[in-house]
C-alpha cells in the first residue's frame, strides 16, 4: 500500500497531519509526504516517509510558477502510482484532484478545513479568481473515486451550495485531532495572569481586536499580560507585517513571542486563551487549549463554535468586537472558579470529541469508501 499526502508546507503537514502519517505508516503503509520543504526534511525522513520537494507557492498567482507546480504533481503521481492520494488544502486538492484523474482516477481523499481567502476576502484579486477556482474545484472533487472532507457542516454547505462538490461525495471530521498525553493540564501559575493568542499573525484570526481589547482593560486598571504567539506568514494576502508586530510589543501594549514549538509549555503559562478569528475551518489551538484545560474566548463563528460550546467551556463573541472580546475576558480574569470549571469540561470534551485515536478511526472510514476494501489495521483501531 502507497499512500502519499500532498501539502503545500512542511509545517502545516508536522502540525496537522503528522499522527495520521504515523498511523498510516505502522499499519504497514509506505508514505509519501509531498510538500515544499522548508526546515523539516531531516525531521520527516526521520520518520521514515518518502519526502518529495514540491515547488509550489502558497500564495502564487503567477500562471508559469503554477503550470509547473501542476506538472510537477502529475510527474509524480505518474512515477509513484500511489494506491491513495491524501489533498490538504485548496491548492494541493485542485492540483492534486485533477492529477489523480488524470493518472487514471487514483482514490483520492481532499480535506479542506476552510475556503480560504479567495472566498472570503473582498480585494479585487480574490474576486477576479474566485469563478476560475469555484471551476477548478468543481473539476477536482466530483471523481467518483474521490471524497472531500470539511472541518465543520457549514463549510461543507457553503460548498455544496457553491456548487463545488456533491454531498454524497463528502464527509465531516471535525478537525485535525490532538494528543491529551501531550497536551496536558497544569495548575496556573502564580502571579499575574497571561491571556494567550496563539495562531499565524493574520488580521484575519481576530489579531487587531485582541491587541485593541488589550489597550481597553488595560485602561480599566485589568492587571493582565496579553501575548501574541506565532509568526506573520508573508504568503497570504491578510499577513500582519513583522515590523508592525515588533512596534505593537515595543509600546508594551502586548508581548510577541513569534513561533514557538513548545506549544504545551506555553498553554501552561496562561489563564486564557483567545483565538477572535472571523472564520475558521476547526482551529487545532482551540483543541489543544482545551485539553490542557484552559478557558477559552472565540468568535461566534464556524469552527470556533465547534470546539467551544459557550458557558460550557468557554464563552463566545461577535466577530470583529474588540469591546465585548474585552468584557468576556475580564469576567474570566475575575472569576477563577469560572476559569476552572470551564477548562475541566473542555478537557473532557477533547477526551470525548476531537483526542487523535477518533479522528484518525473517521479518517479510516473515508479511505475505505474511496479504496473499496478496509484500510490496513482499521479493525484493530475500532476495538480500542
């Protein structure tokens, strides 16, 4: 068995798919990871995958640069022949869809945890390509070898409705999954209390309404350290420039601690966790908080909704409100029972809901419906 999976970044792939890869490979699998390689080839070869470097661009439009990512795929696939075809993202799925039918219909499996910024921004240039995508979408996933899972049903009906794909030929699994062995609670520490924002440095994930929400508890007297993790990310369109972030933590507003890989450790060190994105597929950091127990404060938006069920485990804003993101974080700050009660039912959730070993089982399911007999080990995993 060949399976190969096809995402545009390294990291994304490390962070998000890398338990799936696993399992696929202790169940006999030979895996193929193919991706634009930018600091984690060692790591990945460790693992023992068969690494490919993909020349593509994230956030290209320049139709050469594209021409030659696409030929590139279908080189390979032709080269590989892989049994099954894994497309995280728009980008790989379009590209990856298209050449899985063309290399006579490999199972192929796209996972799009949201529509991205071609859909939802309102610039000139996603306008003048979103009928071209909504196409090349449409082409990609109607195979009838193929199905595309989302994230949450309301992008999975946004896209039906965009006419992109076929609701037979889809499926839900909610999110990317995380390990509760890893991801573990802490006591808080002592001192005073650290709101946490941890995410790509996008205006898009709700990054201007927390530094705002800052400044305004701030003037209220709210003894708080707020804190920025994650680094800008040049390739898409909404990116916080670096220069912009340094200048936010130089006036002492808030901290940047840019990218960091001890994420556990860091949800440690905090009290709350924020994440007041205006759209989201299922954001892993709001999973990964909640199992290391922590409250939480999102929009009330797909995705975020998903994971956090308000004045269950945490509590839900408008959008783009830095006014009331401020207010639900002081009534947290100010009621630590609130704050405990609210991250022991969140790392219930996680255990019951969204831990590795269930979303890597629906998983399964999926590459059975596309493969047509069951996937190796599948058995074994549904008796744990």
């Amino acid at each position: 068995m060949k399976i190969l999976y096809l995402v545009t970044n390294d990291w994304y792939f490390w962070s998000h798919r890398l338990s799936l890869a696993r399992a696929a490979r202790d169940a006999g699998a030979e895996v193929f990871v193919m991706t634009r390689l930018c600091t984690l080839r060692e790591r990945l070869e460790q693992e023992r995958f068969r690494v490919i470097d993909w020349q593509v661009s994230q956030g290209s439009l320049n139709p050469l640069r594209e021409l030659l990512a696409l030929i590139q795929v279908l080189k390979v696939y032709r080269d590989v022949r892989p049994d099954l075809v894994h497309h995280v993202a728009i980008k790989p799925a379009v590209y990856g869809g298209g050449a899985a039918q063309f290399c006579g219909h490999i199972p192929s499996v796209h996972t799009i945890a949201g529509l991205g910024s071609a859909f939802t921004s309102t610039t000139w240039k996603a306008r003048l390509v979103r009928p071209a995508l909504k196409v090349l979408l449409r082409l990609a996933l109607n195979s009838s070898r193929s199905r595309t899972v989302f994230h949450n049903d309301e992008i999975r009906q946004a896209s039906i409705g965009a006419g992109v794909v076929r609701l037979e030929q889809t499926a839900v699994i909610r999110g990317s999954g995380v390990d509760p062995e890893e991801f573990l609670p802490h006591p808080e520490p002592e001192g005073v209390p650290m709101v946490l924002l941890a995410s790509r440095m996008l205006w898009e994930k709700g990054v201007g309404e927390f530094v705002s929400a800052a400044k305004i508890l701030r003037s209220q007297g709210v003894a708080a350290r707020f804190v920025l993790v994650g680094d800008s990310d040049p390739a898409n369109p909404t990116s916080i420039p670096r220069d912009h972030l340094t200048a936010w933590a130089k006036s002492g507003g808030v901290e940047w601690w840019g990218h960091r890989s001890d994420m556990p450790r860091v949800f440690a060190q905090s009290s709350v966790v924020c994440l007041p994105s205006y759209a989201e597929g299922l954001p892993k950091v709001l999973i990964e908080a909640a199992s290391c127990a922590r409250a939480i404060v999102a929009s009330d938006v797909p995705g975020c909704r998903d994971v956090v069920r308000h004045g269950y485990n945490g509590l839900l804003v408008p959008a783009r409100d830095a006014g009331a993101l401020a207010r639900e974080v002081s009534r947290l700050l100010s009621d630590s029972s609130l704050r405990l009660s609210f991250g022991a039912q969140g790392r219930a959730l996680v255990q019951r809901e969204f831990s590795n070993e269930l979303i890597i089982r629906e998983t399964y399911k999926v590459y059975e419906e596309v493969l047509g007999y069951p996937w190796p080990d599948s058995s074994a995993s549904r008796q744990k």
